[in-house]
C-alpha cells in the first residue's frame, strides 16, 4: 500500500494540522459546548476495559455513535461481536455492530487473554446471549461506507488492534482524505509495554496494520500507555456509578470484578488502568490530555515487534524510516481527576431507551 503522507509537502501540512488542532483543544468539541455531537464509529475487541469505553461513548452527549465494529483480540471475534450487541441492548441503542477481521493482517494470530477478560470477554460474568445479530457489511465496508456518507465528519475510535482499518485502507486508499480524526489506543512511547517490554497489547497483536495507520496521512492521536497506566478506576467508583445508574453501573461493576482482581494480582493498587476509556474521554474532551507531534513507525519484527517507536520532527526530517511521516499526536499526559469525573458523571448519566428498530 503506498504511503499517502510519502510526499514532504503533505507531510509539512500535517504538522501544521496537528499543531492548529491541539492548540485549539482538538477537532472535538469539549464537554459544556452545546453544538452538534462529533459523529463517531467505535471499532473495538470487547473486553472489559471495551465495554466500560463503548458505554461512555453511548452515554456521552458530546458522541453520536454511528456504528460499532468488532476485532479479534481481548476475546475471540465471535464472543467480542456477542459482547458489542449485549452494550447496545443494555441501554435500548439502535446503533448497528459490524463484525470485523478474525485474524491479523500478516502475523499469526494468538490466543485471547482469558487471564485478564475472562473467557467470555466480560470477566466471565456469563451473560445470556444478545438478541440482535450483527450487520451483514463486514467492518471495513462498514467503516468505509460510513466515512464516505459523510466526509469529513466521521471519527475512528479504536480501541482495539488496528486490522479492521488497515483493511478498510485497503478497500479504499483513498479513505484518509474522508476522515475526520483516528483516536486509538495502543502504543507506548516514552514508557514500558504491557506484552513486551517494548510493546502494548493493541499494537503487538497485529503491528503490520499499525504501522499501516501510523503513516497513512489522516489525523491520528495515539492514546497509549504514557497516559492510560497514571489513572486508576477504583471500586469505590463503580459502586457510585452503579448506585446512580442501576442497569449501565451494575453491568459496569459486575465486568470489571475480574479486571480489578488481574490487576491487583499484578501489584497495581487503587483500581485498574484506565485503558480503553481514555481514548473515548479523548474525543470527549481532549483538554484533559497533554499531546505532542511525534512521527510513530511500528516495528514489524525481530525481538522488539510490536513497539511503537516515535521520532521527534528532528529525526523525522533525516533519511530513515521516519522520514517524510506524518505527525501523530502522542498523550504524554493526564489530568488523572479530571478523566475519572468524565467518566463518572457520563455513566452516571439516566436515559431514555431510544425508540427504533432492533438490530437487523
């Protein structure tokens, strides 16, 4: 696939974006700002830490949520696309869920971590199958119609291994022009990895197709461990959530029971990182976050696969791999408190079930 930021004119631009858009707060609009929500698709591997982060999106005034698109990875495809429709019926959402890849792009594919998520995905809570099926469009088509219907007003947030946009790319090469914003989770640039010591799980687990999103010229921000690992989502928390939202807080709750014990067995007081969601509370507010311009390659092999590598513009302009990439905004920082009250007061927040038709 070629490089659509391979040219140094198109390369200068997106630094200029990139500076432009966080110094005006991001091309999102922050919470108490009453204009039109920012239309987005969640592309996820429920999982837990999915779970808690497509519910914050769901609930969130500022997102309308026009789709979800399901990966493998903190579960089987199966089990995480079962997982996208029991979110969307726990609250009455008419949002359709496309399933997606089953596999990486390049690298075979490994065992779901069962240790963290449980077996079913949702800390083996067990929960009766969903009643909606998903859409017949594949993911990438899915993501790729949707953009299209409505250029430049969409924004990706993964929350998961990137295939399901490396694919759409490949669909439609020409997708980057037609996106508004990619918020992902993954990557780790200035501290450890979380599967390696150099890698995080999103990215490990298919990096040819991170590093296909990393360089492909659209606008993305990597919400990765630098911020995810200073903010911890306590019990005490949840149990508010769920005394003041009884249906959304008691799934909340109920889930994160075997998220809370992984990582207490880990040695990691006070909750458990806050990983996914932060990427959803990006697109809410990104004022809570501290971002810088980085040129991000993902390495493709050998012993450090998987690490996402971020070269400052110094490096980017020398002959190398990082050469003529454009810019990602990388969170180096987390106002902590901050993030948690977005997250408390938007799962806390009562709805109404929107009227419409179940899921195809």
């Amino acid at each position: 696939m070629s490089n659509v930021g391979s040219h140094t004119g198109r390369k200068i631009a997106l630094w200029i974006l990139f500076v432009i858009v966080h110094a005006s707060g991001g091309l999102v609009i922050g919470q108490g700002d009453h204009r039109a929500p920012i239309k987005v698709i969640i592309d996820a591997d429920p999982g837990i830490d999915d779970a808690i982060a497509i519910l914050t999106a769901l609930q969130s005034p500022e997102l309308d949520v026009l789709g979800i698109t399901t990966v493998f990875g903190n579960a089987t495809l199966d089990a995480g696309t079962q997982n996208a429709l029991r979110i969307v019926e726990l609250g009455g959402w008419n949002v359709p869920v496309a399933r997606g890849a089953e596999n990486p792009l390049i690298i075979p594919a490994g065992d779901p971590p069962d240790f963290v998520h449980g077996s079913d995905g949702l800390g083996n809570t067990n929960m009766p199958p969903p009643k909606g099926k998903h859409i017949g469009q594949s993911a990438a088509e899915f993501i790729v119609e949707t953009v299209r219907s409505d250029s430049g007003s969409v924004t990706i947030v993964s929350l998961g291994r990137l295939t399901n946009l490396a694919l759409a790319l490949e669909l439609d090469p020409d997708l980057p022009k037609y996106v508004k914003e990619v918020i992902l989770m993954g990557g780790a640039a200035t501290v450890a990895g979380n599967v390696t010591p150099v890698a995080e799980a999103n990215i490990w687990g298919d990096p040819h197709a991170a590093d296909i999103v990393f360089t492909a010229g659209w606008p993305v921000t990597m919400v990765g461990l630098d911020v995810t690992t200073q903010v911890r989502l306590s019990n005490d928390i949840l149990l508010r959530i769920k005394q003041r939202n009884p249906t959304i807080g008691t799934f909340i709750h109920d889930i994160s029971q075997f998220y809370l014990a992984f990582y207490e067995s880990l040695g990691v007081s006070g909750g458990m990182f806050v990983h996914d969601p932060s990427a959803v509370a990006f697109a809410i507010d990104p004022t809570i976050f501290d971002v810088e311009p980085f040129a991000v390659r993902v390495a493709i092999e050998g012993i450090a696969i998987g690490q996402t590598i971020a070269a400052s513009e110094l490096h980017s302009n020398r002959p190398g791999p990082w050469h003529d990439i454009p810019a990602t905004g990388v969170a180096l920082g987390v106002d902590a408190e901050g993030l948690l009250g977005l997250l408390e007061e938007t799962l806390s927040r009562k709805r109404e079930p929107e009227e419409g038709p179940d899921q195809p």
